[in-house]
C-alpha cells in the first residue's frame, strides 16, 4: 500500500495556476440549505466551526465542517 502524498506545493514561477481555496461557509440557525446527498433543508442547529445540524424533513443530519457537499440557498 503507498501512503498519501503531502500535500502538493505551489511555486509563484509554475505556469500552472493554485487552486482556489474558498472560505469556509458560515450558517446561522434557520437558513435553508441543500445538500448533494440529502437534498433540501434547514439549519436547526450549529457547533462552532465543528458541525451544523440539519433538518431534511425525513431526517436530520449532523454535517461536519468544511461543508464541501451543502450551500447556502
């Protein structure tokens, strides 16, 4: 098994461009969310920084930070 490389750098001089990294996305209790998996919901709850807890109507979720799958509506 080969074990994960670090992460990789990037030099100013390399024509090749950084990737964006995106701020980290901030929510408040009450705001409606989607989600890749679990679709349409609400923000019932939040831990700083850690976690916010969501209400799918089916289901509610805890989703962990930083978010990559849920955007604010």
């Amino acid at each position: 098994m080969t074990k994960p490389g670090a992460p990789k750098r990037f030099l100013p001089t390399s024509p090749f461009k950084a990737p964006v990294t995106r701020p980290p996305q901030q929510f408040a209790v009450g705001d409606q969310v989607t989600h890749d998996v679990y679709g349409l919901g609400r923000v019932i709850g939040i831990e700083d920084g850690i976690a916010t807890l969501v209400d799918f109507g089916s289901t509610q979720e805890r989703i962990l930070s930083p978010y990559a799958k849920m955007s604010k509506l």
